[in-house]
C-alpha cells in the first residue's frame, strides 16, 4: 500500500479485478458476442442457477423485447450454454414471474 504523503492523510489501495472466465463450450461465441454487449460479464454471473425454460424465456426477452441482435438459432445456441454454466433441472413448466421461477 502507498504510503500517504505527510500533506495528505487518505491512504489508497489497489484491489485485483478479476473478470469471470466463461468456459469454451458451444453457443460461447454467441453468448460473448450478444450479451456482453449489454451485461457486464460480472452481471452474468451473477444470475442465480435457472431452468433451460427460464434461460430461454430470458434470452427469447432480450430479442423480442429488447431488441437483442440475435437470430432464432442464436437463441438456441445462447440458451444451451447459458443452461452448461448456470443451469438447473428444468420442473417442466412455464416461467412465472420476473426471473421465471
């Protein structure tokens, strides 16, 4: 840690940053390319662990609602990765509410 200047009692500190890592897998390329135009991958991470059916109610959001830049097959490809590295057992029913659970 710097020392502070005698004229100057605030002390600074650097804290490491570290970015998610997200793992190679198909659909990253789409993923990395579409959502982190909008989402920090830090807010990525962040999301709790959903279903395939909540992920894809949240991507298919993002394009129809949004106004995401990502086709039908994008949607796809994005919601089967995002399922590989946040995902859960699906109930089988639909999304309810604001995160779909």
């Amino acid at each position: 840690m710097p020392k502070a200047k005698p004229d100057n009692p605030v002390h600074t500190i650097v804290l490491p940053h570290y970015e998610p890592v997200f793992p190679p897998g198909p659909g990253r390329d789409e993923f990395v390319t579409a959502c982190v135009v909008c989402h920090s991958p830090r807010y990525i991470t962040m999301q709790p662990r959903f279903s395939r059916t909540t992920w894809l109610s949240e991507v298919d959001k993002m394009k129809n609602v949004y106004g995401a830049h990502i086709s039908d097959e994008q949607v796809q490809k994005i919601t089967d990765y995002l399922v590989s590295i946040n995902g859960k057992p699906d109930s089988g029913q639909g999304p309810k509410g604001t995160y779909g659970e």
